[in-house]
C-alpha cells in the first residue's frame, strides 16, 4: 500500500451534456461536472435523480445517449477507476481471496497477492479474519472487505455507491475512517449518500443532483449554510419529495 | 423364484464374484473417464456460453437444452460411423474398444453438462456481471472465477452427467459391441444376462449400479451441505 496510486494523468475529469434517456425516458439530462484530481466529492439528491447513473457513466458500466467524458484530456483509462456497490459481491471464498480479486486482471504472483491482501485486510481491520469464509462476514465488514478490494488496486478515482446504506452507527464510523485513509493515500472520491451527517464529515465538496441534471456543485460547508439552488435548500429542509416514476 | 433369485444375487456380491467385479470396474473406468473428459469439457462450454456476448448466443442455449435429450442409440451410431474402418478416424482401431465407449459416453454427457453449467454460471454472472467488469476482468478471468464461484452447485452438473453415463446402454453397447472381458459394462451386462435368463447376475449388477448412485448422490449431498456451511 506504499506509494500514490498507479495510472497515468486523468484528471481533471471533465464531464459535458451527459444524456441517458432509454426507451425515451430521460434519466440523465445534460450533466455537466468537473472533477479535480483530489478530495472527496458528495453526490446528494433524491431517489431517482440520476446519481448512480452518473458513477456508472464513469466506470464505463453505462454508455449514455450523448455527451462527453473527457480524463485529462484523453479517453477513459484502462485501468484507474474503480466502483465500490452497496452491496459487494462476495464470493465464496475466503477474506483473503476475495481481497485479492481486484488483483487477477494485473497478473501479480500468488505470493505478491498475499502480501498485499494481507496488508490491507490489516488496515481495514480484518486482518484477523482472513481465512474465514467472506459470507459469513456482517453487512460492515463486507462493506470494509469491499472497500479493501478497490484500495488494493491503487485507483486514481473511486466511486461509492452508497457505502454504509443499511450500516449501523458503529459500523458506518469504520466506512468512514476507511475512505478517509483512502483519501490520504491520494485516491480521488466520488461517493453517492443519503446522509447528511455523513456528508458534512466527509466531503470536501458537494454535487447536488435532482430530476437527472447537477444543480449545485459547491464546497461543503457553503453547501449547508447558503445552498444556491432551491431545489438543494428544499433538499437541505426535508421538503424535496422522491420523485415517483413508473 | 424372486426370492431364490435374490439370494443368488445377493451371493454373487458376498463372495466378490471375479465376473461382477470385473464388470464393475470397467463400467467406472468407462464412466468416469467419460464424466472427466465431460466435466473438462462440458463446464467451460457451459460457462463460456453464460458469460460470452455472441450473436446467436439465445439459439446455441436452445441447441445445448435440446441436445441434454440426445438418445444414446443415435450417439451410438454417429460414434460407430466415425470409429468404422471406413470412417474418418477408423485408422486407430478403436471401434469396439474401452476408449470408443468413453468417446460414446462424452458425447452423451458434454450437452447435459454445459447445459447445466449454463444456468448455474449465468445466475452467478448476473450477480457478479458489473463488479468484475469494473475490476477489468476479461472473458476467461470471469469464466474462471465464476466456475470456481460456482463448484458447489456444478456438482450437481457432474452428478447428473455421471447418472447419465453410468445407466446408458445403446451407445455403448453398439461402440463397444458387449465383448467379454473386454467392453462388457454393466448396463449392457444386465440386458444380455436378463435375456439370457441369468438374472441372479443381472440383478447384482443392478443393486451395484443402484448402490453406486445412490453412494455417489449422497457424497455430493453432503458435501455441498458442508460447502454451504463453510462458505455461506
């Protein structure tokens, strides 16, 4: 876990008139985002407002109507972004095995492998359980076990699709610790919550999104105390209903 | 009659008669050397299938599922007509030999273990399909590790594919043509003593393949339960 993360220059990530509409229904209408290459970066707003598709477009997952992903200047690198989902998978396997996963596609050896996991299964504090079976760990330490998995592959940008949805407090502090760590270690955050708190204690900065389109996209604290847009105050007060689709 | 019938049978297994066993040993290598060749074979195919992204990827499942009903006797034929002298490879002489039965038997069990495997891993593929995508995994890393994700439940794959080949009679018996102590199995065994009217022999070999399934089924039970248990 030594040294900054791999991967040639990337950033600042430029996103343009991002569009998704399948089947005509508009999901993401004209996202426009800049990212710098370090800090951690908040994606709040309702249910339905197109934040998970965003992180999708990023990691290559999602190909949307129109609109562009500029990394640097170039195309999407090969390597360098990696997404982190609310529920991990997890295979049947032990602790260890399932860290090193994000390892296979670099072609490292068996022992280069164990290593490494090791190393990071004891900075997510699962070093202790890394010969037990990976489903039997509790919802947070499957989370941590996620989370470990991206770190070991060193990425320059890496998405958090709501990390600590259905975490307990305790469990929710030791995500956040975590992708603090990450962080410091030179990583680029974007993260999608529905936390507030969380929110304010992590992010740097936040992208409020509504109805498919970013509205905001301001420092944290001036984000709380003088939000910009309406739809973020009503957001802020509880009053921004779900939008309802079906 | 059944009873004394029975009790013969029954003897023939207590004094380890050398026919039975001989029989027996044959039928497993014939099998499993099938089952082997099936599961090499038939797991990749069925995985390569779930995962890979190919026109005609909807029509080459349906061939797969149809084939799981191939009847033995046509796969015997076909086998016979490329083993003959005249066929293509007729100049190994392995027509009516122990290796022509395996081939027989593979052909049999590749179909119903791809087409078993295809299923499992495709579950597994649309659990796991983004994460590994995202990790850049490519098409054989993905196959590989979801057919080690999966090797619990693709026993269940080998088990039916080692049922299949161990009860099948016409393949075998028109590729290995029931030689005696040279291509006699036990399938074709019991048709040929029960014809014959020696049913005391018939009937052992009738309780073994029985007992083996049985054996084999709840081996394979067990260890899934176990596997359940250890890796949730």
């Amino acid at each position: 876990m030594s040294g900054g993360p791999g991967g040639g220059a990337m950033f600042p990530i430029r996103v343009r008139g991002l569009r998704h509409a399948p089947n005509g229904r508009e999901l993401l209408s004209g996202v426009d985002l800049d990212l710098g290459d370090e800090g951690i970066t908040v994606l709040l707003g309702p249910n339905g407002a197109g934040k998970t598709l965003l992180l999708r477009a990023l990691c290559g997952l999602l190909v949307p109507c129109s609109g562009t992903l500029d990394w640097g200047g170039g195309a999407q690198p090969e390597r360098g972004v990696m997404m982190v989902f609310q529920k991990p998978m997890m295979l049947r396997a032990s602790v260890l095995a399932n860290a090193v996963l994000g390892l296979k596609p670099l072609g490292l050896s068996r022992h280069d492998c164990r290593s490494r996991g090791i190393a990071v299964l004891e900075r997510v504090g699962l070093a202790h359980r890394a010969h037990d079976s990976a489903r039997l760990l509790s919802g947070g330490e499957q989370q941590r076990l996620g989370l470990a998995r991206a770190w070991l592959t060193r990425p320059r940008l890496l998405l958090l699709d709501e990390p600590t949805a259905s975490l307990d407090p305790s469990a929710t502090a030791e995500v956040e610790r975590i992708v603090r760590e990450i962080r410091t270690d030179g990583t680029r955050i974007l993260m999608v919550t529905h936390n507030l708190g969380q929110a304010t204690r992590l992010a740097d900065d936040i992208v409020f999104m509504s109805g498919g389109r970013v509205h905001e996209h301001t420092p944290t604290r001036r984000f709380f105390s003088r939000p910009q847009s309406d739809e973020a105050r009503r957001f802020i007060q509880g009053e921004l209903p779900w939008r309802m689709s079906f | 009659m059944f009873a004394s019938t029975l009790t013969d049978a029954v003897r023939l297994l207590a004094t380890f008669d050398h026919r039975v066993a001989e029989i027996v040993g044959l039928s497993l290598q014939v099998s499993g050397g099938a089952v082997v060749l099936g599961t090499l074979i038939g797991l990749p195919l069925g995985a390569s299938i779930a995962v890979g992204r190919f026109p005609g990827k909807a029509g080459v499942s349906v061939l797969i599922n149809a084939l799981m009903g191939l009847p033995s006797v046509v796969v015997g034929v076909v086998v016979y007509l490329l083993l003959s002298r005249s066929g293509p490879f007729g100049a190994f002489g392995l027509l009516y030999t122990p290796l022509a039965m395996v081939a027989a038997q593979t052909l049999l069990v590749v179909p119903l273990m791809a087409a078993i495997a295809r299923q499992v891993v495709e579950d597994a593929w649309q659990r796991y399909a983004e994460e590994l995508q995202v990790m850049r995994f490519t098409w054989w890393q993905s196959v590989s590790t979801l057919l080690h994700d999966c090797r619990h439940s693709l026993l269940v794959a080998v088990l039916a594919g080692l049922g299949r080949a161990m009860s099948e009679v016409g393949a075998v018996m028109i590729v290995g043509g029931n030689i005696d102590r040279a291509t006699r199995v036990m399938t074709t065994a019991i048709a040929l003593e029960t014809s014959k009217g020696d049913l005391p022999l018939a009937i052992a070999l009738g309780i073994v393949l029985i007992v083996l399934i049985l054996a084999l089924n709840a081996v394979a039970f067990g260890l899934r339960h176990w596997a359940m248990r250890r890796y949730g």
